[in-house]
C-alpha cells in the first residue's frame, strides 16, 4: 500500500516552487503600468510611501511616456539595488514605425538616449545582456522579484478566464489594441514558478485580484517579441 508522500511522488527540491508575498497594485490609466509595477516592488521591500513616490516622479520629470529606464531610474532614486538587463543601449530606431511607439517616437528618443548615457553616472546599473530563464528562476529563488517588459498581446494567463481587456484603459479616440496582431507593450512583476508544472507566476497590474500563471514558453514569447528590447529589471530584496 502507497503512503501520500509515495503518491504525491518525489518532495521539492529547494528552488523547485517558488511563491513570493509580492501585493498587487493595479494600474489606473492605460499608460501607467510600469509605475504601478514599481509599486508592487517597492511595497514587496517595505520601501513605499505614496507621497514620496509621488514626489519622485515629479523629480524625475516622469509622464505619461515611462520606459523601462525610467523604472531603473525610479529604482536608483530609492536605493534600491537593481540590474537593468536590454538588447539595446538606448532607443531602437526600427520602432519608429511601430504603432505603439510611432505618437512618442520624436520627443522620447533624445530624453531615453540621455538616460542611457547618464545611467552610470547616476549610479543606475544598464548592462547590454542575454538573460534565461534559469537566471530569471534562480533570481527569483533568492527571494528577489523583476519588472518585465512583455507584448501584451502575446502573454496568456492560463489562470484567467478571459483575457484583460487593455481597451478598458485606452481613452477615447485612442486606438484599441485588444484584438490588434500589433506589439503593445506592457510590464509584469515576477513572483516565482514551477518548475514541475513549467509556469511562470507574476502580477498583472491590469487586475486588482489575482495573480496570474502562464508557461515558460509563452512567457519566453512574450518577452522576446519584436519591441520588447528583451527589457528586464531585476531587483533585490537586500535593498
């Protein structure tokens, strides 16, 4: 006769599941989502109060354009010990055809080249790298969490029932990506993964009640996809 430990199968390896207590901040506009996965993070470490937050974004002239270097500038301007891992040093001049960049294109691409030039000098970490998803799962398993640029349109949670509609923050006149084969950027916060069920959990801060699930493979997808610079920000718990 089988015990339940024998018909559970195997025990868990130490970084086999992991499941961080990171809160869920949903954003409040359709352009928002990095500053409310900044929240996330910031609340994860026990480093958020609203007002500062609020006085930071105003010292760091952010608006409603916010680029991942923003986020690693957001980062520095707390303390927070961070990596910022892209493809590109800067802005990609091939997105200026892209729909999703097209409006900003012209007065973001000097204001982002600048950051990039005065990160090390304002003591933000940008390196020019690959990253794995075995680095991404062993961050995550030392307790630490990463903000992820992703083409919405291509992430699925598999724990949803329908997926977010995006339109319900795009303002009048604006166009609806929701049914749209373009890329449409948007950030998730990174809170662990299976490893027996392949998943990769994380934030969606388009929900206010959940966290969401979805394969490493879609995942990898929608991390890599064409716009994404393959963007991602890892933060630390030891901030």
């Amino acid at each position: 006769m089988r015990t339940e430990a024998e018909a559970a199968g195997p025990p868990l390896e130490p970084g086999d599941f992991v499941q961080l207590p990171v809160p869920i901040i949903q954003q409040l506009h359709h352009w928002d989502c990095g500053l409310a996965c900044s929240k996330m993070v910031l609340r994860y470490l026990g480093q958020l109060d609203e007002g500062e937050f609020d006085s930071a974004l105003q010292a760091l002239q952010l608006t409603r354009s916010i680029w991942t270097i923003d986020l690693a500038y957001l980062m520095g301007h707390f303390g927070v010990r961070h990596r910022f891992c892209t493809q590109t040093l800067g802005v990609d001049k091939g997105y200026k055809n892209q729909a999703f960049y097209r409006r900003h294109f012209d007065t973001e691409e000097t204001r982002v080249n600048q950051l990039f030039a005065q990160a090390k000098a304002c003591k933000v970490l940008v390196e020019k790298c690959t990253v794995s998803v075995q680095d991404i799962q062993a961050h995550l398993a030392q307790g630490h969490v990463a903000i992820v640029l992703v083409n919405s349109g291509v992430l699925h949670c598999d724990l949803c029932s329908s997926p977010v509609k995006y339109c319900c923050f795009t303002p009048r006149g604006h166009r609806c990506f929701c049914r749209s084969p373009d890329y449409q950027g948007h950030f998730i916060v990174l809170r662990g993964y299976s490893r027996a069920a392949g998943s990769i959990f994380y934030n969606n801060p388009a929900y206010a009640d959940r966290m969401c699930s979805t394969s490493i493979g879609n995942f990898e997808e929608a991390r890599t996809s064409y716009g994404t610079d393959e963007d991602i920000l890892f933060v630390y718990l030891d901030s």
